[in-house]
C-alpha cells in the first residue's frame, strides 16, 4: 500500500488499521478536528468494519466535490482512496473527477482499465487525452473496443493509434553519444529522492565513471532493440538511466513521455531544464508544471532557456532575486525579450528607491 496524503498521525493510524473503538465513534460522529481530506482518507479505510460501513458510506457521499477531485490530482495521491473515488464517480457518471484520474500518470494501469470497461462514450473519450498510457499499455484500448458504449469516432482514433505507433516498427537508434553526458552528470550526483533508483550500482561504483559509463551502453543497446510502446512504458516506469536516455528519442511521443513520468527527479528537471537541445515541446511542459516550478533553481534554468515559452519565461522575472535578474539582464545567450524585461524590472525597482 502507498502512503495517505495525511500526515496527521490520528489519520494514519486510522489507515494502518488501529482504531480503537472510542476514535471510531468520534471519526463516525464526525466530532474529529479533522479536515474534509483527512476524512476522506479516514472514512475509506474503515469501510471494512461492518458495524460503521453504511454510516461511513453515507458521509464518503457528503464530502465536496473539490475535495475529491483536489485529492485524485495529486502526485501522493493513496490508492486505495482514489481507486474509491474512481468507482463512485463511474456509478454517477461525474466526468471532472474521470478526467483528473485520467490525466494523473501516477496511477496505476488498473485506473484506466476500470475506466475503458466501465465507462460511456463520453468517457471513454476522455480516455483519448492519455494517449502516452495507451500506447504504454494497449490492453487498455483492448478494454475499450469491448465496450458496448465505444463510438465509431474512437474506435477510429484507436486504429490511428495503433497503427502510427503501435504496428509501425520503424524506430530510430539513439546514440550513446547524444545520452553519455547527461546519465554520467545525473548517477554521478547522490540524490535523497529516489533512492530505490541506483540501478543495482553501488555508491563506490557511482562514483566509478566507467562503471556508468558501461552500465548506460547496456541499457542503451536494450532500448535501441524496443518498439516505440515498450519504450514510452520504460519512460514512465523505468530509472533515471532509461529516462535520460530516452529523452534523446527522435520520437517526442517518446520523449515526452519522460516528462510525464511520477518518478521524474527534480535533479533531472534542473537538467531538462538547462538542456537548450531538447524540443521545444519538452522545456514548455516543465515550464508549466506547477509543481516543478516551485522550485526556484528550475525558474532560473527556464529563465534562461530560449526554448522555454515567452509567456511562462517572463512570469518566472517576477519571483527572481534581484542578483538573478542583473545576470539576466547581461546575459546575451537568452532570449532578447526575456533580458530586456530582467533590465525594466530592475529599472523599476531603482526607481521606487530613489
């Protein structure tokens, strides 16, 4: 089981199943100090205790709609009490929260299968807007084609898919020397995020470059002998290896796909970030994620890349240290726009000293 999003300790070990009787009645009495959230987690994992089922039931029902889709957009999102809020919005039919759970590339496969069986055409049409997943996984297509409720239209759009991507075997190789610098400056580093991601090398060995350096060529010549579904799967559930390297796929279905994995490290967003060979289409969805760009070491990266959109550069001036914008200002490798406006801000900002 994944964590709850809760870090409220009462939360959690209402989750981890040790309620005492007392907590129960307070929990299903609602006189908890609990937020709409924390109930929603609360409530989902003691449905299975018969004697407050139907009353937890009854309350899951009350909780906002906002809630509910906030907690099924979420990249810590639990499982369990999203795969709940999956199933009650099927029953009603409530396409806002579907189209969050579609869209949200930390759930498992299981969420989309679910969705292609048992949701109506309109749904199953929002399906469509993850073609990344069902490219990764045609079973979910499969599931979808056995629907009574699938429309000519996509079962059209899923022979498109199928074909362009899937029975199409034509695949570029990617060369070591396009990947060999981003994996070395990537595994070279230690990171606290994804420690499970070290790709079975010690840290004696990470240290080691050519122990990389062979470990990057054997993934790469794995890669280089899979199709273009396989390698959008590896792209959302393989390592930092995989990633970088297929970053460098010729197909931007392929390297997008990067992007979109929930195991993407900020170490690797700072260097997507700063990479001013990538397509612009890869640097424009960095640039638009809210939670990456929270990161004030990623704004200044896409600040300075001129493959980063006009609209999203500027916004980023704005929340820039004044030390930042003067290199801006001088800095003759960014876009013209951008460094003119780092040099009106802090010629405002002069102003409104004096």
């Amino acid at each position: 089981m994944n964590e709850i999003v809760s870090k409220n300790p009462i939360v959690k070990k209402i989750a981890e199943g040790g309620i005492k009787e007392d907590l129960l009645d307070l929990l299903i009495a609602k006189q908890l100090p609990f937020t709409e959230e924390e109930y929603l987690e609360s409530l989902i994992f003691v449905l299975k205790i018969e004697s407050v089922k139907s009353k937890a039931l009854e309350m899951l029902k009350q909780i906002s709609e906002s809630t509910k889709v906030s907690y099924v957009e979420k990249s810590n999102a639990n499982f369990r009490v999203a795969y709940y809020i999956l199933l009650e919005a099927l029953n009603s039919k409530n396409s806002k929260i579907i189209s969050r759970i579609i869209k949200n590339q930390v759930f498992p496969v299981e969420f989309l299968l679910k969705i292609a069986e048992s949701g109506d055409s309109t749904i199953l049409e929002a399906l469509l807007d993850n073609q990344i997943k069902l490219i990764a996984y045609p079973q979910v297509m499969e599931a979808m084609e056995k629907n009574k409720d699938i429309s000519n239209f996509i079962r059209g759009k899923i022979t498109e898919i199928r074909e362009f991507y899937i029975n199409k075997q034509e695949v570029q190789e990617i060369q070591a020397s396009e990947v060999m610098d981003d994996v070395k400056e990537l595994l070279s580093k230690p990171s606290s995020e994804e420690t499970s991601d070290t790709e079975n090398l010690s840290q004696e060995n990470l240290d080691d470059m050519s122990a990389i350096e062979q470990k990057t060529l054997t993934t790469l010549q794995e890669i280089n002998n899979m199709s273009i579904s396989e390698r959008i799967k590896l792209a959302l559930t393989g390592s930092k290896t995989h990633r970088m390297i297929l970053l460098k796929d010729s197909n931007k279905m392929v390297s997008l796909s990067v992007v979109e994995s929930p195991k993407l490290t900020t170490d690797e967003v700072l260097l997507i970030a700063r990479n001013r060979s990538l397509p612009s289409e890869i640097v424009a969805k960095v640039s638009k994620n809210r939670e990456w760009v929270k990161n004030y070491a990623v704004i200044i990266e896409l600040a300075q890349n001129p493959k980063t959109p006009i609209k999203e550069a500027l916004s980023f001036l704005t929340k820039l240290h004044i030390q930042d914008l003067k290199l801006l200002s001088k800095n003759k490798n960014i876009n013209s726009v951008v460094r003119q406006v780092a040099h009106n801000y802090l010629t405002q900002r002069d102003e409104k000293k004096k």
